[in-house]
C-alpha cells in the first residue's frame, strides 16, 4: 500500500468550524469570526450543551452576516443536556449551508442562556477551497 501525505491544507476533512464555552454573565455572542478569503464553510452541524440544570428553553444560533442560517434549543431543564442538530443542505450540496469567504460567522446566545452557564456551543462542517479566479480577483 501507498503512504498518502499532504502539503497543506485538507479540504474537505470535517472539523470544528468555530467553537465557545460561557461563563456566568457572559455575553449573548460568544463567538464572532471573518470566513478567510479563498475557502468557503460548509456548516453541517450545530452542538449545544449545558452543563448545570437551568431553563427548559433555551437556544443558540447560527448567523452568517445578520442572517439566522440554523438554530438550536434545548428543551429539559436537567443537567448535563446536549442537543445537535444538523443542518439542513443548501440545495446545490450534498450537505450542510454554504457560508462565503468574508462572511461573518456567529453563534449567538437567547437571553435566557446566560443563567445557564456554563455553555458550550459548537459549529462543525468542512471547508472548501475557492479560486481565486472563482473570486474575481
């Protein structure tokens, strides 16, 4: 059998995208973060977990730009709660939303998940290489 190495950059290989924990009194976007030139995010997952007991409802969400691209909520007010949803795909994909390079990307906390912390959430999905010729530059 043959070795396969790479050079760089895997494209394709699914990974955590953009990930948070909260502390008390944190703030409602935890996470914020510039999609770099020449790839694109395919967001396919979305993690919430809460460690202590707390509210029966409460959410995050996924925003690219100002626009809400999925969300998730956590229904049962026991500790230890964790909810993953997957992300409904663009209609061009096989999976998962397309997020454009220099998007900005956050994940956003519901008022009530500030006394529920801590808090992590989770965005996992793969990245895809963009030409720059596909780019116009």
């Amino acid at each position: 059998m043959g070795k396969t190495a790479f050079s760089g950059p895997v494209y394709g290989a699914k990974a955590t995208l953009l990930t948070f924990t909260t502390s008390a009194g944190s703030t409602l976007v935890p996470a914020q973060v510039t999609v770099p030139a020449g790839e694109e995010w395919i967001a396919t997952e979305l993690m919430l977990y809460r460690q202590s007991t707390g509210s029966t409802a409460f959410g995050m969400g996924l925003y690219d730009d100002s626009t809400l691209v999925s969300s998730v909520t956590i229904t049962s007010s026991l500790a230890a709660q964790d909810k993953t949803l997957i992300i409904t795909a663009d209609a061009s994909e096989y999976e998962g939303k397309v997020i454009a390079a220099g998007s900005v990307v956050k994940l956003t906390l519901d008022s009530t998940s500030l006394a529920n912390a801590p808090v992590t959430g989770t965005l996992r999905g793969y990245t895809r290489f963009v030409s720059s010729s596909l780019r116009g530059e």
